[in-house]
C-alpha cells in the first residue's frame, strides 16, 4: 500500500463532502428530501453573463492558455467594482489577482505566508476552510471565539492578552458566515490597528457583502490597511456564479506578488469565457442587486417562520446567504438536525461544522425556492 503523505493525516474529509453523500443516498431511496444545507445560489447569473462567455467561443484566443494575472480588462472591471461599491483604490495591473474561487486563495495565501510551525489565528465559529488549509501547510490554527454577546466581532482585549508571538496570519469574514454578522464601525479600523501592532497579516474574506446588506464594507477601505491587509472577494453568491469559479484577492503590490508567485506555478490561467462573463457580472448596475434582494427577503421570511415552528431564535438584523439560528436550550446540533433530516426529510446544516462556538446553533441556506421553503413549514408544522 502507499502511504499518504503526514499531511493528510492532519485533515478530514469536508463535512459536506461527507455529508451530502449521506443526503444524496437518502434522496435516492426515494425519500422527498428538501435541502437548506449548502450556500449555493439556485438562481440564474446576469444573462448578458451567459450572453458573453457564449460569444466568447468562437474568438481567437478562446482555447488558448490565459495569462496567469487575468485579463487586463478583468482587472480593470475588478478595480472600478471595488471603487464603485467601496470607495478602494486599487490598481488593476498590480494590487488585484484574479482567482479561479476564492476558496483557491485560502490556500495560495497560506502558501505565500506561512512556515511550519507559525500560527494563524482562526475564527470560531467559522468557515472550515480556513483551519484545513493551516493544516495542510503545517502551521498552527488558534481559533478566537466570537459569540452572539458580542456581535460576533473579535474580542480585541482577549487577544492581546494572548501569546501572539508565533501569529503570522489572521483570517476575518465580514460579514460573517455563518452568522450573518456586518461589520461594526469600528471593526476594520481595530483590525488593522492591532495587525500592524503584531506585525499579523490581517485578510478579510468577504464574499456575502452583497447579500441582504444595505450597507457592504472592505476592510481595505481602512486607510493604510494594505500594509498588513488582504481581502477576498467571489462572485459565487454576488451573482451566482459559483460554479463558474471567479473570484479576486486583493491588497498591495508586494503582497499580491508573493500570492502570483504561488498561483503562478499551480494553474495556467483562467478559462477565456469564465473571464469575460465575470468582467459582465462586475458592470451589472445596481437593479441587479435589489432584484437578487428581493428574492431572498422573500425566502429570508418563509425560513423565519420555519425557525419559530422549530422553537428557534435569530437576529433579524444579519445579513447573508443563511440564517444563524439558536436552537432551544440543551438542545445540540447535530442531534438536531439528524432528527429533522431522518423524520421530516429537511437537510439543515449542524453549527458545529463551523466550531465549537456553533454548538446550538443550526444554519438554514436561502438557495431553495420559496415553495421549497414553503414545504419545509409545512411539514414542521
Ligand atoms: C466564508 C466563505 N469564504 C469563501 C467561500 C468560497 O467561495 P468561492 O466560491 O469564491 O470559492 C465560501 C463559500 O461558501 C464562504 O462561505
């Protein structure tokens, strides 16, 4: 037999890898299942998108290998996004890659950064991703707990009371999976305080801004924060396109230099089509964000109303793709949601795939239809 490499034993399988097998099987028993599981949009990208990567064909270049930093015109269409929705400068030849997902630059970002043994401070609850590669890369992930007390923001004060000495890394996610927390006035400004005090790269993952969000903000909308800052952004939730794969990482010069350094040498370059579809999805003007809005208010409410027939609590105030919601007392996630999906056939996905800090919490997705949503009620009810 040939053995994996060490770093494999430090990793599990993705919870909804597993998971949705287990759904998948189910449904294919013939059991009617309903799934608010997973956040992937359901409803259509933009179609002059769809318009442009079918126009896209028959061009000259189409097949060819693509340049490792994008198209120029996507850069272009990347920074005016950026300036136009977050008054950031940026400049398109040097301070913005464009990546395949932003999933991809979790890990080209810890490629760049990280030496065994160096810590990174993780957020607990939060998107799994972000310990798995740490570990892949053979660092060291210290969550810092965010609970509901607190909005869900880091507790500066308990940080800096902690060993900081081996943190080269931190990720943040604002607004927040999976509690739909935005970010306060003061966060990004603390953020980038306390990353320049520690020497900490601080990097904002921030791909549900445009969701359910009257108000998006960049953390690179800090002055000075490109010296110890990156973001991520995707157009996966923002327009649909999760199956495309678009997505941009972001900051200074230097720093997204390093990242090309990774990327360069792990792919050859974005599909020509994917390219000019998303560089169509960046100039939608913004009837395209409040027709999306109006969608999920809508199936925001009928799962609502789903979480008080299941004795839950939410904050109407959050924002995003998905509803945190608090189950009632003593009640544990995972026993709760194997419930739901055995007897009522409604897939929901446990807080604990987020972390310890998600224990009682339970995540309802918005990527299901209204009637769907509608069904779910009912047979809660
Ligand atoms: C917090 C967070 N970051 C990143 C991603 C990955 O998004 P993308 O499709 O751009 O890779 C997700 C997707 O679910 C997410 O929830």
């Amino acid at each position: 037999m040939i053995e994996v490499a060490n770093r494999l034993q430090t990793v599990e399988e993705y919870y909804f890898s597993k998971k949705l097998r287990e759904v998948a099987a189910l449904a294919a028993s013939g059991k009617p299942i309903i799934s608010l599981g997973i956040g992937s949009p359901d409803l259509a990208p933009p179609a002059k998108v769809l318009e442009a990567i079918s126009e896209s064909f028959t061009h000259p270049n189409a097949h060819k290998y693509q340049s490792y930093q994008g198209l120029p015109e996507l850069r272009e269409a990347m920074a005016t996004f950026y300036k136009t929705q977050f008054a950031v400068d940026l400049n398109p030849t040097s301070e913005i890659l464009p990546l395949m997902g932003s999933k991809e630059g979790i890990m080209h970002i810890s490629m760049a950064f990280l030496n065994e043994g160096d810590a990174v401070l993780i957020p607990n609850p939060g998107y799994p991703t972000y310990q798995s590669v740490t570990k892949l890369v053979g660092a060291k992930g210290v969550f810092y707990n965010l609970d509901a007390e607190n909005n869900w923001m880091p507790d500066f004060e308990a940080l800096e009371k902690s060993d900081l000495s081996k943190v080269k890394l931190m990720w943040v996610n604002y607004p927040h999976m999976p509690t739909g927390a935005k970010p306060t006035e003061t966060v990004f400004e603390e953020l980038v305080a306390f990353g320049k005090r520690h020497n900490i790269l601080i990097i904002n993952d921030n791909p549900y801004s445009f969701i359910l969000n009257d108000a998006p903000k960049s953390l690179l909308a800090v002055e000075g924060a490109k010296d110890v800052c990156l973001e991520l952004n995707s157009l996966s939730k923002t327009f649909n396109m999760s199956g495309w794969r678009v997505g941009m990482v972001m900051g200074s010069a230097e720093h997204i230099n390093h990242i090309l350094k990774v990327k360069s040498n792990m792919d050859s370059g974005m599909f020509f089509g994917i390219q000019k579809g998303a560089i169509e999805a960046l100039h939608c003007a913004d009837t395209w964000y409040s027709e999306l809005n109006k969608v999920y208010q809508e199936r925001r409410k009928l799962v609502w109303e789903l979480a008080d027939a299941l004795d839950c609590t939410y904050d109407k105030n959050a924002s995003g793709l998905f509803i945190w919601a608090k189950l009632p007392e003593g009640v544990k996630s995972e026993a709760f949601i194997d419930k739901i999906l055995i007897e009522k056939n409604i897939f929901i996905t446990p807080g604990t795939v987020f972390g310890t800090q998600g224990e009682g919490y339970i995540r309802f997705s918005l990527c299901a239809t209204s009637e769907a949503i509608k069904e779910t009620i009912a047979r809660v009810k």
